[in-house]
C-alpha cells in the first residue's frame, strides 16, 4: 500500500470519526457515562477521595499507519462542572482500524487539578490492543499509569492507581483497531 493510499484511507477514516463526534454531548451522556465508571470494580472506588476528574463520553480514534483520536469532556471539581476539554492525539506506528471508547482521569489533589486545566497537558506513551468490543490498554507517561479492560460498560473491569496525582480508566465502546504504537494524548482546558 502506497503513502497516498494510506494517507487518503486515514483521511476518510479520520472525517467518519470527526462526524459521530460534531454531535454534541448532552448533559445525560455524561451522567450515563460517570455511571458506568462509578459501577466498575476499581475506578468507582476513587470517586470518594478524588479531589477531582476529568469525564470524555466519547474519544473516536482511527489509524491506518498514521493515526488520530478525538474527544470533548468536562472537567470537576469536588463535583462541580468548572470547564470544559478536549483531547487530541496523534500516533504513528503498526495500527489499523478504529474504536470508541470512554475515558476518565482522577485528580488525587487540587495540585494535581491544577496541573491539567493550567494549559496544555499531556500524557506520553500509550499501548492498547483492542478486539471488536473487548478491550485491553495500559497507559504509562510523565503524569499518569493506568490499565483497563471491558466487555461491556456495565462489566468494565478496571485497575489503576495514582501517579503523580492522576489515574486514568477507559472503557470500550466499540469497534476494531489492532495497534502497537507510541502516542500521547493532549488536552486542553477552558474555564467555564
């Protein structure tokens, strides 16, 4: 396969993704969605410390050698609503395909909070396998270590511990994507 047909692949790809995400989140898809992360195992057990979190209803991520996820969240504090989110990402290496998936990231402190939603924040490196509905990822970067896995929401079973005042779950929402890649996630935060 050429760069140009790859190029051209992922370019569709990327705009089928961007047109399930133009839609925008209503308030109850992200109550549905801190529902599902307060039922599973592990993560409903920070809701009770956590300084903070960070809720994306909806990441889309696609890639075909080269490859880009989206999604729009809000950001709480002792949970109130105080901004909104974004994250972008961008990966190159072996991956082909495209998944949904929900994701949340708890603030063990308000130093931690105030890292994220003081500009740009990243995450580094990410590696994730991932098979129709059935998932598996672990993260590891500068700011955070997590893993998780999913057949369902409702079934999300998932382990994670603070690092560096962060822990991030995901939960699968759909779709196929085979990986092995290195990529980081950035954020970025408004005030509301």
């Amino acid at each position: 396969m050429t760069i140009k047909t790859m190029q051209r692949w992922l370019g569709t790809l990327l705009l089928a993704v961007g047109a399930l995400l133009a839609v925008p989140a209503h308030a109850d898809e992200y109550d549905d969605t801190i529902a599902i992360f307060r039922k599973a195992e592990e993560s409903g057990k920070f809701f009770k410390n956590a300084y903070g979190y960070a809720v994306f209803p909806t990441i889309g991520k696609g890639g075909i050698g080269i490859g880009g996820a989206y999604g729009k969240g809000r950001v709480y504090e002792k949970g109130k609503v105080i901004g909104d989110t974004s994250m972008t990402q961008l990966s190159v290496g072996f991956q082909l395909g495209g998944q949904g998936f929900s994701q949340i990231i708890f603030f063990e402190n308000a130093e931690a909070l105030k890292l994220f939603t003081k500009g740009d924040f990243e995450f580094g490196a990410e590696a994730s396998a991932v098979a129709i509905t059935l998932g598996a990822s672990a993260k590891a970067g500068s700011s955070g270590a997590s893993a998780g896995a999913s057949a369902v929401p409702d079934k999300a079973k998932v382990v994670g511990a603070y690092n560096r005042g962060m822990a991030v779950f995901t939960v699968v929402k759909g779709g196929l994507m085979y990986e092995a890649t290195l990529a980081g996630q950035k954020f970025s935060f408004t005030k509301r």
